[in-house]
C-alpha cells in the first residue's frame, strides 16, 4: 500500500506571508553526477507541488528567490540556460495555471530591464493575466535588496521632493503589494540572506534546512512551520509572561 501523503499543518493569521531561498539545486546534481543544470530542472519541477501546498494551508503571499543580482557572475552557459528554463516554466507551467486556477496569480520582484526580451515580454504578460487575485507568488528574477532599496529611495525622494518616510519608501519597494515574510526558510543548508528581502525580512523569522531545493517536500514545510510556531516574536519588546 502506497505511504499516506504528510498532512499539511493547521495555520493561522500570524502566518500569512513566506519567503523562500530555493538553494542547492547545484550540490543535488553534483551529488548524482549531473550537470548543474539537470539540479536547475528539478528544482523547477518542485515548485508548483510546495506553491499548491502552502495555499491549501492558507498562505495568501509566496516570495520565491529564482536569481539574484549576483547570479549574472555564474558562467554564461548557465545563466543563459537558467533564462530559458524560466522563461519555459513561465510560459508551460505559470500561465496555464493563472488560467485554470482563478486564485492564482504572479508578479515579479526585480529590474525586469535587465532580462532577455522574450523573458521580460513574458513577465509583463503573466502579470497582466492577473494583477491581483487571493494567493500571490512572487517571483525574485534579477533581484537584489540593496538594489530594491536604492531604487525605491531614489523614487521616493523624487516624488517627496525632500526627506522621505518610512511609508514613503515601502511605497517604491517591489513587495509594496504584499505584507512582510513572517518567515523565511532557506534550503541548501547556508546560514545567510544572500541580499534576499534585506528591508521586509527585519523581523521574519527564518528557518535554515539542509533539504536542497530539489527535495524540499511536504515534510519540510511540516518542520519548518513548526519552528515557526515554536518561536516568540518580540519585536525588540519585552513578552509579560
Ligand atoms: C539555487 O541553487 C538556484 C539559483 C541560485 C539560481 P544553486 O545553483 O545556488 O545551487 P548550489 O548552492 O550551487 O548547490
Ligand atoms: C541565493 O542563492 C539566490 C537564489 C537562491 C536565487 P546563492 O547560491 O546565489 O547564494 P550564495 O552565493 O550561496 O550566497
Ligand atoms: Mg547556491
């Protein structure tokens, strides 16, 4: 008889919003003796499974990290390979399921200038089919905090014409449509932020598997929505016991 599926966690409202490093794709195919971008392609293929899941727990917003702005140092073989990989799971996977799933939608987190046109093309598309809909998945493609930051304050100022707030600047930010990460899990095991959600990441609590990428699974969100739900978020303040 085939294994029971893992049953999905109860969750409530103090977990709403998740960020996700989707690392280790690399050490997975060195692992089998694959190139770096057999890794990329099954980690690609794991993502709608942890994307229905968490919806069906009751997330309403998903960042995913696809490619920082550092990732344009890796060799140029794999970064172009990881641009068309993105841009065919966008357009097989992504768009088929805006269409048949109406709570579905994605937007983009990054300077979309800097992507190939037919990606940059297809991501304006994606968003368009969409813009708003109850479960949000943001994909981080050409994203970098430091980046986001600068350009948000720059836009801000522009527009205050003086010293700007904090309001004013989480206005320009690319997540100004969805709340903060009340968590962030990383895979692969690093215990870094590698320039993932440096402002709306101040308080989320994170939560470092050694899963890679490709494995992550039903048990791992299982273990990390625990550690979650095992952790006091004080803000800075002091709890009254
Ligand atoms: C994450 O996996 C995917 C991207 C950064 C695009 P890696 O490619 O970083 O995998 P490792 O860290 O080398 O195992
Ligand atoms: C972070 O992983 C970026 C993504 C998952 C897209 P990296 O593999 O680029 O991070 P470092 O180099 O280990 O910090
Ligand atoms: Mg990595």
């Amino acid at each position: 008889m085939a294994n029971k599926k893992t049953e999905l966690p109860k969750i409530d409202s103090r977990l709403n919003s998740i960020g996700i490093i989707m690392d280790g794709n690399g050490r997975w195919a060195k692992k089998r003796l694959l190139p770096r971008s057999a890794g990329h392609l099954a980690g690609a293929k794991v993502i709608e499974g942890v994307l229905n899941d968490l919806r069906e727990m009751g997330i309403h917003h998903v960042t995913l990290y696809a490619f920082s702005t550092e990732n344009w140092s890796r060799p140029k073989a794999e970064v172009d390979g990881l641009m068309k990989l993105i841009y065919k799971y966008l357009d097989e996977v992504v768009a088929k399921k805006i269409v048949e799933d109406g709570s579905f939608c994605m937007r983009f987190l990054g300077d979309k200038s800097r992507l190939p046109e037919k990606l940059r093309d297809k991501c304006i598309e994606i968003e368009n089919m969409a813009p708003d809909r109850e479960f949000v998945c943001n994909l981080a493609l050409n994203y970098g905090g430091r980046d986001e930051i600068i350009s948000a304050a720059n836009a801000a100022f522009a527009e205050c014409g003086g010293a700007i707030t904090k309001e004013d600047l989480e206005r320009h930010l690319y997540t100004s449509h969805s709340p903060d990460p009340d968590l962030i899990i990383r895979t692969g095991g690093e215990m870094r932020i590698s320039n993932f959600l440096l402002w709306q990441g101040a308080y989320s609590e994170l939560h470092v598997t050694d899963t890679l990428w490709p494995d992550f699974g039903r048990e791992d969100i299982v273990r990390a929505v625990e550690d979650f739900y095992s952790r006091q978020r004080r803000y800075g303040g002091v709890i009254e016991e």
